[in-house]
C-alpha cells in the first residue's frame, strides 16, 4: 500500500513544493519578521516576541486604519454589489446594441489602476477638473469642491473604487443569470409572480452561489487593496483619512522604517481575513446549493 | 598574369575582410563597465541635460555606459532600501542629507574626496562642506540646491499698502490683508495663502519653522521637544494661517498650491522654491510672468525667535559601497561638475539650482543665463539664506543633527509632525493635545530605531 502511494505522493511533490514556496514561506517569514525590531533599511535585527502585536493592540493609528479598511472595505463592496447586480439585470435585457454596451462596461476593469486613478485626478480636480466645472456651470456647488480635503476624499476613493471594480460583479452576475433556465421564469408567471417576486424568488435564490463567491472575493480584494488608496494619496496630503491597513503596513515598513511592525501589521490583517473566511463558510455552512 | 593579380587581390581583400571582421568582434567583444546613476531631477530638461553630460562623458570613455534613471522623491527611498538589500546598490545615487547621514551612519557609502580634489575643495561654497562629512572625509556631494521661498503678489502687495513681515504675527496680518472677497459673500476670490498638506512639505515647514521660533526638535539624549512652548507656537501659527487658505488646502501637493497662485486663486506661497519660476513662466497669464507681479521674501522668525530660517534643498551624490563600479563612478562625477558640463544641468531648472562651485556660479556663462537675469531677486533672497548660514536641509535645526539624529528619517516618514499640523489645522484640536499624541509617537520610532537615550 505504502509502494503505491509513493508514486502519487512523488507526483504531487511539484506541487506541494510551489505553494510551499510560494505562499507558506513568505507567510511564514512575515510572521518570523513580525517578531522582531528590524530596520527595513539596514541588515541589524532584534527579537522582541511579541512586543510589535502589543504595541499594535495600543496603537491608535492602528485601529483608525482598521476603522477606515472597514469603511472602505465594506462600502465599497455593497456599492459593487447593487450596482453590478442591477447592471447586469439590465445587460442581461435584449435591447440594440447590447453587445457593444457590454464590452464597454467592462472597460473600467480593464484599465491599469493607475491610470484609471490619474483619470479620476483629473476629473475631480478643483482647479480645471471636468466634474466641478460641471457642479458649478449647473448651479449644484456654489464653488469648486476639493475632493481630496479631508470631507470628501474618502468618497472621492470609493468612486474610484468602486466605479473600477462594480464590472467584475456585472461579469460574473450576467454570466450566471445567462444559465438560469427560462422554464423558472415561465413557471414563476403561471403563478401569478410579477418581476419583483420572480427576482426575490426565482433570480436571487440562482445568483446566491456566484453572489457568494462575488462577495468572499471582493472582501479580500478591497480589504487588502493598496494601489488604488496609495494612487489617490500621492500629490496631496489627505492620506491620514485613507489610511486603511495596507496602507498603514506598507507606511511602517517604507516610511517608518519599522520591517517588523510592518510585519505585525500585515499578520494581523491575515488572521483578520483568515477568521472572516471561515465564519462566512460557518454561516453558509447548511447551504447546500452554495 | 592578370588573373594572378586578380587572384592576389581578392585574397587580399578576403585577408582584410577577414581582419576587419575579427576587429570588429573584438571590440564588440569588449565588455562594457556600467554605471548606475539614480537621480531625483525628473523634468525633461534636467533629464535631457543629465543625458547630455552622460554622453559627453561616454565619448571620453570606450567600454564605460552611464544608465542614468530619473525617479521620483517618492520612489527613491524605496529603491535605495530594495537594491540594498538585494546586494546590487547602484554606483552613484541622489540622497536626501539624513538620508545620506543614516547610510553614512551604516557605514553603507564610500568616501568621494578624489571628486572633491578634481573639483577642487576651495572651489566648492563653505555651505556645502557641512554635508555628510565625517572623519575629514567627503560621503555626499550636493548636486544643486536651492531655499524654500516665500512667494508673494507683489502687485497685490503694492496696491494695499504691504511692507515685508518680520515676524509671524505680521505675516498673519498680511495674509488676512490678502484676502480678497470683493463681493463679500464669504467667498474668497482670492485666498491670502496656499500651503501645501502633502508629509513632505509640513515636514519641511515646521522644521524651518521651529528653527526661526528657537526651537529645536529633538534635545541631547534624542527625547523629542514636541510639547515644547517653540512647538505650541508653531502649531498655534498653523492653525492661525489655516483660517486664509483655501478649503481642503491639506488635500492640495505642492503643484497645486503653485496652481493656486499662478492660477490668481492665492496672493501667498508660504513653500516656494525656484523651480515655481519656470512655472509661472509657462502657466501665469503672459503679463503676470515677472517679478513685479511674482516675487519673494525672506520669511519671518516666530515670537520665541529672533532669525529667519528657510528650508534648502540639497540632495547629495551617494557613492555605494559594493557597487560594481565605483572608480568610475568618481570619475563620471568629476566629470559633470565641470563648469562646460555642469552648466547644462544648472541650466535646466536655473532659479532652482544653484551651483555648488564658485568657478561657474562666478562665471559669465552662469549670469548670462535669461532666466537668472530675469528672476535675480529670487537668487538674491536665496544667496542671503545661504550666506547667512539661515538654510538647513529638512528637520535639521543644527548641523549635527545630521550625524547625531540619523532616526530624522523615520520622523519624516512617518508623519508624525504632518498629523499633528492637521490635528490643530484642520481637525481643529488644541495644540497641547496634538502635541502630546506626537510626542508619545515620536518617542517610539525614536526607541524602535535604537536611539533613545533618556
């Protein structure tokens, strides 16, 4: 029995041996640099334990960066959500030229973050940009907002955000309800359903498995997102009201100089996301067509 | 007898053909050397002038290429830190001097003295010597500098009636003077000052501002002097200017807040530097473009001072231990401060860069260029700073700081003195209270970087 699973054990071997490399080991080194007083700059490191984690647990800085991903992380996500869902419901409708619209609204995904960032810049300046030059041409603002002060720069990045990610939602929505079988619909009609009750009863329950991944998904991808809040920061100096986690560990670590507490602070948003997964599973644990 | 003529000749031909070839692969054989040159200057005319230095000197040098690569402030801290700890720094890279002074302090960076001796030591501006200098060595050698500024309309200045401020209560008087709501509805038409909310720039002005209050940042044993009587001044001062800028200023970079003034949306530049000149060349409407509607003045000291102080700009050149080729690098160095060279990289960004040798900062080549000519008073003001010994480069109040306070660069990283401008400016909190949150988080990157002494 031993001889025979010697093979498949060889087999497998390549595998195991690039996700140990690439995943474990690097998770595994920021924990060990986690737990120590290392310059990021300079060669010279100190093990301090678990000093990093303890002064995190009475860093206030670290709990408005946890405060702000939060904000950020799940606005931006439910926006994704509403206005994916309904883009796709109304893609998912025969009209003319839909094939064209279609490729169209993927264009935000498609774009490189950055440009999509200096794009939106540019729009929202308030010196020459398009947006306030509308607000005030049509009355809306008596003067040009500055979008990236302090009031408004936090919904200036979710915008962005979620203007350059809501077409991943579309996508995976529009491909889902392009299977759900049409007898579903044609039943739910002889009953008497109108189209809230047919959407309530028949499309929602057949996007929950996508909607499921959708959102696991998005949860890590916008909870960990860097570039797009670290884009928006450059140039100005509002980023203290952005400053979500990733942020704030890529600051300790390039800023502060501090590798390890930049570590800790990467750790910590691991173990957040690792304990999220698994209550979401938890929850959805009884639902079987998920 | 023809054909063995002919015979003759094509073998010949074939012998030359031969050589020529084997030459030929030769010298493509020949390895080349390479130098890598990091610097900060990304406008295309400085780019263009670096390029231009890089290939006079390759023509002067077979074998030798400069890959020189322009990278943006942002980037360069960054890139330094990877490529060291890669083991692959480049030859020669821009530094600012507490980053210079912290690699110096690792013992990261060689001696550039056979720079300074063909450049020749008593050609170089006393100021310049108190960089990253250590052991009567030289590790950095600045490439240009020029002082932070203040910028100021002068045609508004004139028509109300402005005498320049000595001190930060008459430079609060003037920026409300400047102030302009003409149809008072609130709404400024034009703001009396525009100041920058980036780290950079906060950090640049309080350190000059702490030092024209008398103050210092950090005392002896390294403790931060954040809750010091100079720091409330200074943070009181903020929150007094906040009141005639902009709205969402602490969202604005510093290109905006030149937008701001070239733009007529702002009468005062508290953070100027001489680079603005090209700008308000390029963008200010055409007969606003001089010094009767543009110009400077030296700052005001604050009520626990009694000097100005402005902030320099002055990267260094950084040689890197274990580089490939550093010989050479020294020798591409000496090569673009020639007066013939340099003059084209001074030439680049004129206002901003002042020359760091007397021979060309002397020269009629220099002071015949259109742009010094045209924006004079803005050299003269900075000359003053410099020769007043009233500049220092950022968060450095005395010149030791540089080798005694290598964690400055964390400080400034961080975003301590930054948070705690906002925290008063625009949060509105009191001073005492952003100053004890600062001070607490300034004495743990002080611990965590190994210096504390109390």
């Amino acid at each position: 029995m031993q001889t025979r699973g010697l093979p498949g054990l060889l087999l497998v071997l390549p595998a195991l041996l690039l996700l140990a490399t690439l995943t474990i080991y690097p998770v595994g080194y920021g924990f060990w640099l986690s737990l120590h007083a290392k310059h990021s700059l300079f060669p010279q490191q100190a093990f301090v334990g678990l000093d990093n984690y303890i002064y995190l647990w009475h860093d206030p800085e670290f709990w408005e960066s946890l405060r702000i991903g939060l904000i950020y992380s799940v606005s931006t996500i439910f926006l994704q959500l509403v206005l994916g869902v309904a883009a796709a419901l109304l893609l998912h409708q025969s009209f003319f030229g839909r094939n064209i619209v279609r490729g169209l609204v993927l264009f935000p995904y498609m774009i490189p973050t950055v440009v999509a960032v200096i794009l939106w810049k540019w729009m929202l300046n308030n010196q020459f940009g398009l947006i306030n030059f509308g607000l005030v041409s049509l009355g809306i603002s008596s003067e040009p907002i500055n979008w990236f002060g302090r009031s408004y720069i936090m919904a200036s990045l979710i915008l962005v955000s979620v203007w350059q990610f809501f077409p991943f939602v579309l996508l995976a929505v529009l491909a889902r309800l392009q299977t759900i079988p049409t007898e579903l619909y044609d039943a739910a009609r002889v009953d008497g359903a109108g189209p809230v009750a047919r959407f309530v009863f028949v499309t929602l329950p057949q996007l929950a498995s996508v909607l499921f991944i959708t959102i696991l998904l998005r949860s890590i991808w916008m909870f960990t997102k860097f570039d797009t809040v670290w884009l928006m920061t450059q140039g100005g100096g509002a980023e203290r009201y952005i400053r979500t986690m990733p942020v704030y560990a890529y600051l300790r670590t390039f800023n502060y100089y501090e590798a390890g507490m930049g570590a800790a602070v990467a750790i910590v948003m691991f173990l957040m996301l690792v304990a999220a997964a698994a209550t979401y599973f938890f929850l959805f644990r009884g639902e079987d067509q998920l | 007898m023809k054909a063995v003529t002919l015979r003759l000749r094509l073998t010949a031909g074939l012998l030359g053909c031969a050589v020529a070839i084997g030459l030929t692969g030769t010298a493509l054989a020949q390895p080349v050397k390479t130098v890598r040159v990091w610097h900060t200057e990304t406008n295309p005319a400085s780019q263009a002038a670096v390029a231009e230095i890089v290939k006079r000197f390759e023509a002067t040098r077979p074998g030798v290429k400069i890959q020189a690569e322009a990278l943006s402030w942002n980037d360069l801290e960054g890139k330094i830190m990877a490529a060291l700890a890669a083991g692959s720094p480049p030859e020669l890279s821009h530094g600012q001097p507490v980053t210079c002074a912290a690699l110096l302090q690792q013992k990261l960076l060689l001696p550039i003295d056979d720079v300074v001796k063909a450049i020749g030591e008593s050609n170089i501006w006393e100021h310049y010597k108190k960089l990253c200098f250590a052991d009567g060595k030289w590790y950095g050698l600045v490439h240009a500098s020029g002082t932070s500024l203040m910028i100021y309309r002068k045609d508004l200045a004139k028509k109300i009636g402005i005498e320049p401020p000595k001190t930060w209560d008459d430079f609060v008087r003037i920026a409300e003077k400047l102030t302009i709501d003409e149809n008072k509805d609130g709404k400024p038409e034009i703001y009396g000052l525009t100041m920058p909310g980036d780290n950079l720039f906060i950090n640049i002005l309080v350190g000059e501002m702490m030092a024209a209050n008398g103050g210092k940042l950090f005392d002896e044993k390294n403790r931060p002097l954040f809750e010091s009587r100079q720091m409330l001044e200074t943070l009181d001062y903020w929150k007094r200017l906040a009141k005639f800028m902009p709205p969402g200023w602490e969202g604005h970079g510093y290109l905006d807040t030149f937008s701001n003034l070239y733009g007529q949306k702002a009468a005062l530049m508290y953070a100027g530097f001489g680079r603005g000149a090209s700008l308000i060349e390029q963008y200010a409407p055409e007969n606003m473009r001089n010094t009767e509607t543009y110009d400077v003045w030296r700052k005001p000291h604050g009520p626990s001072g009694n000097a100005p102080a402005s902030q320099v700009d002055e990267e260094t050149w950084m040689l890197f231990k274990g580089s490939a080729n550093p010989e050479l690098a020294k020798e591409f160095l000496a090569f673009f401060y020639k007066d013939e060279n340099y003059i084209e990289y001074i030439k680049s960004v004129p206002i901003h860069f002042f020359p760091i040798t007397k021979s060309l900062r002397n020269s009629p080549a220099y002071r015949d260029i259109p742009m010094v000519k045209r924006w004079a008073s803005w050299l003269q003001v900075q000359q003053e700073d410099l020769d007043k010994d009233q500049a220092r480069p950022t968060l450095i109040i005395d010149w030791e700081d540089l080798t005694n306070k290598p964690y400055l660069l964390q400080i400034l990283g961080s975003g301590v003195l930054r948070d705690m401008v906002l925290d008063v400016a625009v949060e509105g909190k009191p001073a005492a209270e952003a100053a004890k949150r600062g001070q607490q988080r300034a004495e743990q990157i002080v611990r965590q970087a190994g210096f504390a002494k109390w």
